[in-house]
C-alpha cells in the first residue's frame, strides 16, 4: 500500500497552467501533486560564446527552490554564494532532455533559458520541471514563429519525463516524498512522444537492483510517460 | 492622467492570500496588481551567533526576484554567485521594518526568517513584500502560541508599506512601474497601525523635491497605509 | 543633554582638506569630529556597458572602512570576500546622491569614480562621504576642464548630506556614535544648494516617529546642510 | 569499425597499481587504455556534521583533472574559484557509487574521503575512477583493520563501471575519447560484484535510445563489469 | 644620478607618526617619502584554531591599497570579491617579519592584527608597512602591559625594512616608484636591530644579477637599516 | 647528521621523465627523491589582455597540490573557492623565474603556461616545479619552432632552482620534508646557467641568519643548481 492510497501504475493529480505569468515568452506552472514548479521560457537573440557564429540555437535550463519550498527551511543559494550539487546535476539534466526536442539548426541563432523554479515540493521536481518546461518551450517557440523570427516551429517532438521506484519491494510510478525517502531504488526516465529514451537515471539507495525490477520500472514509466504526452497534448489545445 | 487610469490616490488591486504553500509556518501571496510576491515565515528554534544566550528572538528577511519575474529575464543570483547591490538592499529594508512588528524580549529565542520571492513584477515589490511579510510573520506567531512555544504572541502592532511619487508633477500612491520608471521622485513608507513612521526612504530621480511635494507624498501614503491595514486585517479574519 | 556637550542644532567641527593624496583627479579629507574619511575622484575615459555609445557620462561611488577604523576590529571585506550589505548600501546612496550634482549629459563618455574610505569612525560616515565626495568630484570635474576634455564644469549644483535624529526625546542634527547608538530615530538627508531635497532615508530605531518629529528633524537638517554648503564653498576658494 | 580497431565487446587494456603514492591510506593509479587517474583514499575519525553522533561512518568523493589532461587546456577549478557541472556530477556519482561497497554502520565515525585526479584523459574518466577507487578504498579499510581501530573491514562488496554506447549503431563497451564524442548513446553502468545495479546513467546524444537499444548495451556492460571485478581481484592479491 | 637627486645610499625623508587613529592598541601612520601607510596593530584575547590550548599567541597581517593610492585607479578587491596575488603575498611577508620580533610563548594566547592600509604609493609599500608596522605592534604589546594582561612586552627585538635594487647599474637604497619600474634587481631586506637577517628576496626583473651586486645591495641595506632602527627609536621615545 | 643519511651538499636522487602525458605541447614529471611533481606546457595563441597588440609573448604559471599528496589530506582548493596564499605565492614565482628564460620578443603573440601539480610531496616543490617546468617549456618552444610558428627557439638560458638552509647549525642544499619542518632557515635560490641570480628568498624561521650562513648557503645553492643544469641537459638529450 503506498502512503498516499495510490495503485502502484497511478500516478499523482497533474496539471500544466499556461500563461501564469505574464513577461516569459512562455510560463507553465506545473502541479504533479503537490509538487509545484514554475517553469518560464525566455528567448534571446544570442548563443553563448561557444556556439557564436555556427548558425545554431541552444536550449539551457536553470533551476531552483524556493527556501521554505520544503519541509525545513534550505539556505537560499543566492545568499550562500553558490548552487549546490544537487541544483547542478537536475539543471544540466533538464537542459539536456530538453535540447532533444528541438532542432536546434533550425532554431538558429536564439538561446532559450527554461527556468524551473519550484515553490512547494513533495518530490518529482525534475520530472515535473521537464514535463512542465516543454510545454513552455513550445509555447516560446511558437512565439517566434508568431513574431516571424522563425517559418516554423523547430520543435520535433515532446519531452516528458517521470520518476519510477521500488517502494517496499514494488516497483510504483511518480513517488511523492514520503515513498522517495524511503524508496530502495529511484529511478527517472525522460522519453520522447516517439517511444524513444532520451535519459536513463536509476540509482539503488540501498539495495542494489537487479534486471527484472529495472524492466518492472521501465514499464510503468513508459505507461505513465504516455499519460504526460496526453496531458501536454491537452494542454497545448489538443 | 496615470498610465492604467487609477486617480492619483487609488491604490491598485491589492489581494492577500495566507496558506498559499503549505511547509511554511506563514505563507501569503501578496498582490498590487500585477506584481505578485510569495512571502513565507519560517520559524527556527535559535538565533544568531551575535543574539546567543540573550533571551531574545530575531526577525529577518530574504528577498529574490524569479529570472523572468521581470520583461527581460535577469541572471539568476545563486548562478552568478552574488545577491546584487538592490537585493541586499531591499532585503535588509524588510527585515529592519517587519522586527518592528514584534516585540523581541517577548519571542524568546526564536529566528523568524521571511522569505520574499517575487514571481511577477510591475512596480513596488518591496512594499507589497512588507505587507504580505507581516501577515505571514502573523500566522507564524500564531503557530508558535498554538504549539504552546509562547504563552501569547509577541505582535506588537502592523506594519505596512506603500509607494508614493511625483508622477508628471502630481503625487500619486502606489506606483506600477510605467509610472516608477517614469516618476521624478519615488518614496517608500512604512508605518505601523498605531499611525507612526516605521521607515521613510525618498529618492528624487532627476530633479530634486521640496517640502511641499514631500508633505503631498506623506499625505497620500497615510491614506494608502490605512487601506492596506483594513486589507491585512480581512485577510486575518477580522 | 547630549553626550559631547553640543547643543541640539550644532554640528560637530567640520573640517574639509583637498589635495590630501596626490594620484587622484580629487582627493578630499574630510572629518565630522572624529569621522574621518577620504574621498578621492578618478577619471576614466569610459562608459560602464550600459551606457555605452549614448554620449552621457556616469558618475558612481565605492565605500569602505579600514579594518581598525572602529572601536574593536572588523574584518577586512577584501579577505572575507564580499562587501557586506552595509556597505552596498551605503556606496548605492553616495553615488545616486552625486549623480544629482552633475549634467551627466555635459559630462560626455567619462567615468568618475568616486572612493570613499572611513579611516576613523565615530558616526555620520555616509554624510560626510557624500559632503567631501561632492568636493572631490568638483575638483575632478575642473581637471577635465583644465585638461581641455570638457568646455566647461558639467556641475549642475552642490549636494551635501547631514544626519539628524531623535536623542532621548529631542531632535538633534549630526549625531556621532554615542548618540547614534541609543537614538531612537536616525534619519540622513541630503539636499542640493538650491534647497531641493535628494534623498530622505528616516529609521525608527525603535518607537516610531511621528509627523511633529519628522518636521523638527527636517528643520535641522536643512539648517546644518546650510552650514554645510558654507564649509564647501570656503573650501573651493570660494 | 571501431577507431581503436578493438571490437565491441572488447574493453580497452585496464591495469591498477596500488600505492601509487605513498601518503595516502589507499593510492591506486587506475589505467583504461590511455585514461588514467591517480585515486587516493583517505580516512578521518570524524564525520560531517549531519551525521554528528550518530555511530555511522561516511564515504565521499572530489573528482578533479589536471588542466593539461585534455587535448587544449581547460582552466584550473582552483583558479576559476568554482567546481563546474560537470565535476560536480560526476564526483557526486562516484561518491554514491562507493557508499554501496560498505557497511556504514561497522564502519563506525569515520569519514573515508577518494579523490580521484585525472591526469590523462581519453574517455571514461568517471568510470575508471569508480573502478579505482573502489580498490583504494579496500586498501583504506583493511588500514583500519591493521591499526585495529575496526575488527573487520566492513567492505559489503566490490563495485566497479564501465561505460556503454551506441556507436555508428553497434552497442560497444569501454568507449574512448574518438567514439565518445561520436557516440549517439552514451550509458555509464555500475555493479556490485554480486551482480545487481547500482547506478545506470544513459544519455542519448542525438538519437533517442530504444529498448532494444537498451538492452544490448545491458548485456555488454555486465561481460565488460565481470572482467573489472577479475582485474580488480587480481590487484588486490586474489 | 637618481631621478630624485638622491645619492645611492640616501633613503627618502622618513617619518613615523603614532597614534594617528584613536581606536587601534597601535596605529602608526608611517611615510616613506610620498609613499604612506597606515599600520593599525589590534589586539584579540583568542588565537586561530591551530593554536588553540597551546598557551602561544600570534602575530598576523593584512596589507591592502586604497583604489587611488596609485597613479591609475586600481579595482577594489573587496569588490572583485578576492585579494589578488600580489596583496597575498605581501601580507605573508609582513606577519612572518613581525612575528620574528615577538616572543609567542610569552604573548601568551592573545592574537595581534597588524593592518596595513597604503593611501599613497609611490614605491616600498611594503617595506614602509614592516618598518611601520612593527612601531604599532610595540604600542599593542605595551598597551597588554599597562592593561595588566601580561607582566613584561614579549618583545624580542625590533624589525625594520628596506628596498635596495640595482639602478642603471648601480646599487641604490629605498627605491622610489620611478626607479622601482625601471631598476634591473629589486630587493627586500628585514633584519633585526641585532644584526641578523630575517627574510631577504631578490628578484631580477631584466638581467640577472651577479654575487657582487649581491654584496653591494646587501651592504646599503645594512646602513639604511640602521638608520631605520634609530627612527623607530625617537619614534617610541626612545 | 642529515636525517635522510645525505651529506650537506648532497642532492637527493633527481630525475626528469618527459612526455610524461601525452595532450601538453611539452610534459615532464621532475622527482626530487619523493617529491613528485607533473609540469605541463600549454601553448595558446594569444596573450593576456594587458599585453595584446604589443607584438610580444607571454610565461605564466599555475601551481596546486593533489589533495592527498601530503601527510595529512589538504582540502581541495576548487572545492573550497579559491587558492591559498602559499599557493598564489609559489605559482607567482614559478612564472617570474620562468620568464626569465625566454625572450618574449622572440616570442611572439603565445602565451605558454606552466602547470605544477605535485601528486607527491616531501619538501621542495616550488624548486622541483622551476626545474622540471624550464625542461617543459623547453620542448613547447621547440614545438612552435617544429609546428613553422616560430624560426628559431626564443630560449634565452635555462634556469633551475634549488632549497637550502641551515639545519642544525649546517648549512644544507636540497632540504626534505623532516629537515624542512625543522631548518633555521630556509632559502630557495633560483639562477640561470650562465651564473646569474635569478631571484633569492630566504626565511629565518627561528634564528635570524648572519652573512656567514648566507654565504655558506649560496656556495652549497651553486654547486647543487650546476648539477641540475647538467640533469636537464642530460634529459632534453645532451
């Protein structure tokens, strides 16, 4: 039995809110549960240094907590002077699935930042950002196209992701903070709407875990990554 | 003529919503209008090193701006690895203004962290900061006498805050930022609910004010503040 | 009573020393009774990147205390790595405060820098900083005159700054530390030579203030400034 | 064809000498083909401060590479005054990695910290330095069985990796530097000596990655890990 | 000929003020021509952790410029957030010269700061900061006396400074900043007043230097010691 | 009676490995009996921003330790933010020292930069650093000439450096850890093979030094560097 009453393949409540701030080119709060995550799309006319003058874009992604986003009050990183480990690994993890969904020869010479910004979290931040930030990616896209900077969108497919474990011997998709605290095995997948794996990340907490439990996860992750791509899909206005 | 058609002393829209995460002993979403500030209390069983063994308790705050809260997106501070000159100076604002509220022989030694973080702005982030802080600095006084940790709470009396210029020659009450952008002098006030001046910080732009303008400003704020002071004390119940 | 024995209206000795140092464009010694600070101007031909190729020129201000400028050391920011938030504070204000005494437009693509280092402390550092940086920056303007990079003095007026407070009741101008530390309200006020008001930055210590006292403070200030641009001018030769 | 001629199932040639340096408590330089890292383990008898008291020891890793262990020189971390993303990632996986091999309960209070200093690189560095350090490790706990400040080492089992890829289309094990930067799948797989996961990481570069896909690199990876554990074995004296 | 008329073995005009601030135990505002430091020795009843429970005390520097003390406007390093090279390793220079002068046993575990600020350079900075420096740790060391914290001063001997170099060929004393920029060899000498060396660094800037000029450079410094030794001596009344 | 058995003018056992790693345009590992330290030469095509356009080449060197190549493991500097004082003040060195055998004219517009890492440590290093990095830059200039970027090799004259001291009263060269830790005084002595000084500095630790123990150290500081001149001779091929 999981904390929260769920069936082992039932992920949380999951909600994507367009437009929920107005500067961004795009901004989606996302809800899985009672993770919430703000996730704005900010295009510029520019590509970092290493990309000048190749006639490519680039999709980068940052990433942060608010304080108090959690059970106890973290150090604010901008006070401490720099982001943790944690922030790195999920930051360069949601910028490289979300480079995947877009052709970035045909996106030209724009950089797009997704920030992810997490005001309460109850695990599956970064599954949540991802899922969420693509939808803010393709909101900013489309507003280039609408500028006419772009002919078309270079999106060539959705990105989603969600996070699947083994909680007290079961494998259970979209672990909320009570069972990732205590879950043998966390694992998050990223997929295309394609059927494609854009990222693997499983990581034994305990005890390591063996084939038939990797292959018990990764069917319940393309299940609820299914469920995602319809979610987007409503979302953007089917 | 104001740029959103307000009268020079109409205030904006101005909304408090308490419980707006649920981790934090406070946590208000603060709106004038388009900006909209998350505010959150966080309490914490000690003080500060310069406090210790003292008896009393500490109020402080943290302000932050989301990267795209603002038309152009900002550099995130944790990813530059400084707050900037405006944050520090802002935040030390909020803290200095809201200990006025409590009295701090009486909150024993507790640490009441506010964290500001603004998710979309448009003008006057710190005083709406201020307002919603002190309703989430409220609930968590609450907190502490509903757990029993204090006898009564250390509330000493409100604090508010709002903007007043000179806009085009005329003071007006409660800046957007066409307006702020635009104004000849921009002043914060910060007062109590007993009609006292917490903090009075006004800047002239460009041309310097005189004493009229500056009594026109002082006129217009105490009529905003009393305002805000009924909307604090809806959003409390009563 | 006050602790030196100065009645409520009167200044400490206040002396100003230019040519203090011989490399900068303008170096100014200036003490408020035993604060003692020097304030330097150093030219650049250049634009900070925000304003670059729009023909006006920037005037901005550093601040900081040597180590044993008070009573028990601090540390040094330099080896601490980071100006503290009092600091940013104040070198924020000194130079808004300067850039009111300059056609920045006349002034063309230059930079004038102004440093102001507290060498003794003993209250009222951020007003004298601003009463002798004034006096640096007209030197440091002359010298772009005499050197022919400029037709005539951009100076638009003089700016100089005092603090007043509430001490046990009473309103006084230009309080040094023993006053400092126990007043009840601290406010600095800054004015132009013309009568016009810069900056008014009011802190309740700790009981509020109220309309009678702001106007009693507002008073002192504008005689003491008075004073003040007296001691300027005699010390421009003028 | 793969660039060094090797087939795909073939890992490079893997040496590890122990007590390469002659400070630490374990000193392995760890050689996959031309990668090679020097992997020290060091132990203290103290603990960080969230496991202050708590009886349980702790494992942690720093991954670092000299400036010239690339084909241009990248710049020194030290010198930069920040640790990249990408060291941070990668040393926060070999930490992880190496938590698993032991008991951290009969470790008792101490700390054991690897550092792992690439001073060659051709591909694999993270996965060489899992493997190596896994044997200083050892090496740091029969050091505490040798002084008796433990009775028995409190090693669980042998941990090692390898990377896996899909180059030009064929999964291929133990990639280099040439078939790394052309690889459209890159997965790093670590194991226990007992054959369950520890940690799987897959990346597809350009190409979402498919089951089958996923599989074959599987396959490789655990023949690619035996041999690692045989050599690892070998090293330690059988 | 000197650029400043001066024979080869004529310092500048030197001159050692004390007390010239009124809250450090010592503060010494020393020049060495046009070049001027203030040294502020300050006392603290603790020593850094590595000494701590051993009974010893200790001796330690920092040295920093004012941005304008040069001919160009250096950047502020508290501002850039780090001390540079250069201000690092005078720093060490100065406390291990200091600290040659005290007996620490006998300092007991009290720790003395001297700050070294230069508000004008013009060549010897540092020499001027040991020279001076040690005359404000003698005022520290008899203000422990006079307070009753230690019985006797702990002062072993005095230490005193000079610049010597090679000149167009020819061996000079207490270079000026014309001929620093120019001289072939500069040197740094620290004696005691009993005739013994306690650092001696040569550099050759351009040609290398020979044992002869050794000898020649290390003669002047002996004679311009002495005279030193008999500055600080009238300085301390002696 | 030298702890390690060695006579006071005897060196420990030195050798010089080039193309020690393969990526560096010249690589040495240089061992000083147990000191072990890894110099690497990188070549760039540009020069730092003080030196552009001005037709002229550039040395620079970079110095850190392997966290564990000590007796007791060193935090990393990378981890920590930034480098030490020691360390600043040894790379400031190497570079000065290695400067001095290149003519920059000759140079061109490159910049070459000398990495130190030392993997193993037993007193020495900054001496081992300067001999085994000439040896590195060595081959890096004689790339240039090979590559067609330069005609002839701006090699000036080959520089070396050594340690002595007095230990116990003698006068030692070639100083060890245990004899370091333990030396009156302790003198590193950097010169060219033409017989010229290139930089002396020598510390009394305890004692102050006389002019006779100067002189002995200098004679012993000779003898030793001819040996290593005709080491790096030997291993650059006669």
């Amino acid at each position: 039995m999981r904390p929260s009453g769920r069936k082992p393949d039932q992920p949380r409540n999951i909600t994507l809110t367009r437009n929920f701030t107005r500067h961004a080119e795009g901004s989606v709060l996302v809800e899985f549960g009672d993770t919430r995550v703000i996730c704005t799309a900010s295009v510029e006319n520019r590509v970092p240094p290493f990309l000048r003058g190749e006639g490519r874009g680039w999709i980068t992604a940052e990433y942060g907590m608010l304080p108090r986003s959690t059970g106890s009050r973290m150090g604010r990183e901008a006070a401490r002077g720099k982001q943790g480990g944690r922030t790195v690994e999920i930051q360069r993890l949601i910028g490289r699935s979300l480079r995947a969904a877009v052709d970035l020869e045909a996106l030209g010479e724009h950089t797009i930042t997704i920030d992810c910004d997490v005001i309460q979290a109850d695990g599956g931040t970064r599954t949540a950002a991802i899922t969420g930030g693509c939808v803010a990616l393709v909101d900013a896209l489309n507003f280039l196209v609408k500028e006419g900077r772009l002919k078309t969108s270079p999106l060539k497919q959705m990105v989603a992701a969600v996070s699947v474990g083994i909680y007290r011997g079961t494998p259970v998709v979209d672990l909320d903070y009570p069972e990732d605290s205590e879950a043998e095995t966390d694992m998050n997948v990223i997929m295309t709407d394609q059927g494609g794996f854009i990222e693997i990340q499983g990581t034994a907490e305990g005890v390591p875990f063996v084939q038939d439990e990797l292959d018990g996860m990764l069917t319940l992750a393309k299940q609820g990554i299914d469920r995602l791509f319809a979610i987007q899909k409503d979302a953007l206005g089917g």
